[in-house]
C-alpha cells in the first residue's frame, strides 16, 4: 500500500469536509473561518417618488378649490408623464379614495418633459424627473378629513423600469 496515495486521500477527505462545513454554515446565515466578510448594506431602498407637501389645507366647505401637491423623484430616475407617449407605457395619475370625505373633481399634470433613452434615440418620452406638481381639483364636504390621495406611477433608469407602483400623499383636508 502506498503510504503517499493513502495521505492524498485523507488530505482530500479532509479538504472536502472543510468546504462542505462552510458551504453549510453559508447556508444557514453563519460564515466560515477565513472568508471576507461582505461589506454591510441597507435593506432599506430610497423611494423614486416622495411627497413634499401640503400636509394640510383649508378649504371651503363644499366648493370646488384647487390644491397644489408637490413631489419629487429620485436622482436618476424618471417617471412616465400623465400622457405618455406609448399606449404600453403605464401614466402617472392621482386618486383620492370615495370615503375620504374628500371629492377629486379633477387633476392637471404637468405636460412632461421629452426625454431619449441612451440606448434607443429614437424613441422620445414624456416624462416627469425632478421636482413636479399636480393641481388637483377638490370638493370637501365640511369637517376635518385626513386624505390618503394616491399617486400611481412607474420609475425607470436609463436600462430598465421597475414594476408599477402607488404612493400615499397624506393630506389634512379642512373644510369650513
């Protein structure tokens, strides 16, 4: 028997035991003895869309007044404009639940801003970046009402879109 051929085997046992340990304990959210730790990273993403203001309004009581509702997006993205320039694109629009005590008589957008992708010139958007606002139109019966208004949108880089989303915009509606 080769005493060369048997060391190799156990060396080899033993190697594969150690990355089998580690892969193991990888699994199971510890580390391995010897591995970099990976640098640590928020869970917490940044929203593309952030409501600015108002937090509150005085209006009066059953009559239509417009409200100016500011917003801003996230550096380095861009949401579709109210009108898109593609059917598939998905709009930016505002809603304000029916039990709110608050009516959206109607809304007006801002037009947009034309906008190339990088990677297709051809294509022009419309779209909102920065800081925008929206003039809605409103009816509020009398009394304090907190509005949840929503704002449905879609973020998008230069590369990719990220999946539709809707934002709550808190309001404190009084109406007198």
């Amino acid at each position: 028997m080769n005493v060369n051929l048997t060391l190799s085997n156990h060396y080899s046992c033993f190697v594969r035991s150690i990355i089998l340990v580690c892969l193991m304990t990888n699994l199971f959210g510890g580390k391995c003895s010897g591995q970099a730790e990976a640098p640590a990273r928020s869970t917490l993403k940044p929203a593309a869309v952030e409501y600015l203001y108002p937090e509150q309004v005085t209006v009066p009581a059953g009559k239509a007044a417009t409200v100016t509702l500011h917003f801003r997006i996230a550096p380095g993205l861009h949401i579709n404009s109210h009108t898109p320039s593609e059917d598939e694109l998905i709009p930016t629009t505002l809603t304000i639940p029916e039990d709110s005590g608050v009516r959206l008589e109607g809304a007006v957008y801002p037009p947009g801003t034309e906008f190339t992708l990088p990677l297709d010139p051809k294509t022009k958007l419309r779209v909102y970046t920065g800081e925008f606002t929206i003039q809605a139109r409103i009816v509020a019966a009398a009394g304090d009402h907190l509005v949840e208004a929503r704002l449905r949108y879609q973020a998008c880089d230069n590369h990719a879109c990220m999946p539709p989303k809707t934002m709550t915009a808190a309001i404190d509606v009084l109406a007198k």
